[in-house]
C-alpha cells in the first residue's frame, strides 16, 4: 500500500474541493457549466464486427515466420474463465468514481483508456482509495471477444468500460470522469512548471524519444534533462508519465503519475483563492464527465462535511494473481484470476471481501 495523490482527475477533484472550502461556492458551481459532458445514453458503441487488438506487428511478423520460435504463445480461446460469475458489492457510504487518461490525439476520435483509476470516496472510514487498473488486463468484454480492458472505452464509451469495471471485478461505477492528451497538456499549462526528479536513464530517453509529444501538437526539439531535479514542461511532464520503456514497463509508468500528481498537487495547494479559481477557469474545459452539478457538488460536500484527508493507494492486478501471457496473434496481456482480484479490489474499496 501506498499514500500517493495520482493521476490528473484528482488534481482537478483537489482544485474544486479548494474553491469550495474558499468560500465561493456559486461561483465554482457557475464554473461547472465549463465541464464537457456525456449522456451515456446516447454513447455510440463500435460494431463488433469492427473491433481490433493492439497487436505488437513485430512480435506477430516473430510468431508467423518461425514456426520453431522460442516465444510461448497462448491461443486465446484456450483461455478458460471457468463460471465467471463476479459478486457486485454496492455500498451507501461509498462512492466510485473512475478516473480515465483517454489515449487520444488532436484529431482523433475516441480510444482506448490509458489510464484507469477508481476513486472511491469512504465516508465511513473517512478517507479517499485509489485503485489502478493496468491497462494491459486481459478481460471479458461484453458483445465483443476478449480483449484489453482498455478497448472497452473505444468500444462503448463510459457505458462499456463500467460494465467491464462491474462485471469483471465486482464494482459499481457511480461516474466517470475523463481527461485526454491535449487536456492534459492544457490543464498542467494551467498550474506550470513541475519540479520532478529524474534518474540518468529516463533523463536520456526523454531526450531522444518525443514523438508521441509531437503527436498530441507539442515540439520536443532542444530538451536536455538531466538526471536529478528538473523544472519540466507541461510537454515534458506528459512524455515523462508515459514513459513505458525505461524500467519495468507500465508498472513503474504508474510511479511515475503518481509523481506527477504529488508535484501538481504540492504547488496547487499553495495557490491563493484567486490562483486557484485561474486555474479551474483553465482546467475544468479539459474534462469530460457523466455526472450531473448536483452530483459534483454533492460529492464535494460529502468529503468536507466527514473533514476527508486520508489517501490510500493500489493496483490491480494484484501480485500472485495474474500470469503474463502472449497471444498467438501478436499480443502481450495479463491475464488475472478475476475471482482472486476482485475480492482484493472490494477489500482495498470497502474493507470487505465480497461473498
């Protein structure tokens, strides 16, 4: 377990909690209208004949071409879920709200969710848990074949992802909030600068790998990092929280957000009441969510009323539970015990395994 502030949801969750204990309540519900939104009953969901896999070309070209390789390879439909059938646990004092880091460029239409997190508010234990869901676990997707968990979002928007989200790992999603690539270079323009330590290794990759940068429609010419302490960018802090390739792939890539949020987080809270409403102006156009104001708001008031400071922190899948497997048409998956994690996660969320 970790005490960790994560991921750019909850920055902007902090920055409204501000406003509102600053007094100036109207005006941070005016500020609202801002928020793009979803009627998740109007979310159009890909044809199933249409679905596709992030399948590694290289890896696949490896598995096709020599039938003596030395990759294992597993055939997705000897991939047995046995009797799935996952307990849903719902609980009043308890909130879920799924934070999501959209993979999507200027351009682009929906993708695939980068980062999943649930952000469950505990009234009853007074504190706030922060579950990560890899984006790499290999699960049953409703109407369509099995797949990463991340695909749900492409495929049916915030509807698919929490039905995956209860269906897979037994817990009731309340509401989405979602930011994408753009959004968050533009809501990290609004706080500025971020101090973040980098070791010699992530500051050489920085250096010489920005193309997904340049993608989202921000130049990387002349960054010279370094190891130690850097003032980074908004254009350097997103490459550096999707960093994949420098350590252990997207376990320490989760790390490194974390990071990110605890820098974000340090110089929000240091902000008047006039740097703070600047910001919200900035930020809350860069979200998109299914909850209503008076959910938002009484979201807020739920945690200041019960005086809520308290942050855990965890990731599914949980270790022991869960095997690393290459698909036979080019793609590498987690795949979970479901069973095993979901009594994990509903431990973590409401401190009880569900039956």
């Amino acid at each position: 377990m970790k005490k960790h502030r994560i991921w750019i949801g909850i920055l902007i969750f902090a920055a409204i909690l501000l406003l509102f204990a600053g007094g100036i309540g109207i005006y941070a519900q005016s500020n609202l209208n801002k928020i793009n939104r979803v009627n998740k009953e109007e979310e159009v969901f890909v044809d199933p004949s249409s679905e596709d896999f992030e399948i590694d070309e290289e890896l696949a070209a490896r598995i096709q071409s020599d039938s003596e390789s030395e990759i294992e390879v597993v055939d997705p439909k000897d991939i047995d879920w046995g009797d799935l059938n996952i307990p849903v646990v719902e609980d009043q004092d308890v909130i879920n709200l799924l934070l999501i880091g959209q993979d999507r460029r200027e351009g682009q239409g929906r993708q695939r969710s980068d980062t999943m997190i649930i952000c469950s508010i505990d009234t009853r234990r007074d504190k706030i848990i922060l579950s990560s869901v890899m984006r790499d676990l290999y699960v049953p997707i409703p109407g369509y074949s099995n797949n990463r968990i991340n695909a749900a979002y492409q495929f049916g928007g915030m509807t698919l992802l929490d039905q995956v989200m209860e269906e897979s790992l037994g817990i009731h999603i309340d509401g989405n909030i979602e930011v994408d690539f753009s959004g968050f270079i533009n809501s990290l323009s609004a706080v500025g600068n971020l101090d973040i330590e980098l070791n010699e290794a992530e500051a050489e990759y920085l250096n010489t790998h920005v193309s997904w940068v340049e993608q989202a429609g921000a130049s990387g010419e002349g960054w010279s990092l370094k190891a130690g302490v850097n003032s980074m960018t908004p254009e350097q802090v997103l490459a550096y929280s999707r960093i994949r390739y420098v350590g252990n792939s997207d376990w320490e890539r989760t790390d490194r957000q974390r990071r990110v949020l605890i820098a974000a987080f340090d110089k929000v809270k240091d902000q008047g009441i006039t740097g703070i409403t600047k910001m919200a102006d900035n930020i809350l156009p860069n979200l998109t969510t299914d909850l209503t104001d008076m959910q938002i708001i009484g979201y807020i008031y739920t945690i200041l009323s019960n005086g809520i400071t308290e942050i855990e922190s965890y990731r599914i899948p949980v270790e022991g539970t869960y095997s690393c497997q290459t698909l036979s048409y080019g793609m590498e998956v987690l795949v979970p015990d479901l069973a095993a994690n979901s009594r994990a996660l509903q431990e973590y969320i409401y401190g009880t395994e569900g039956e």
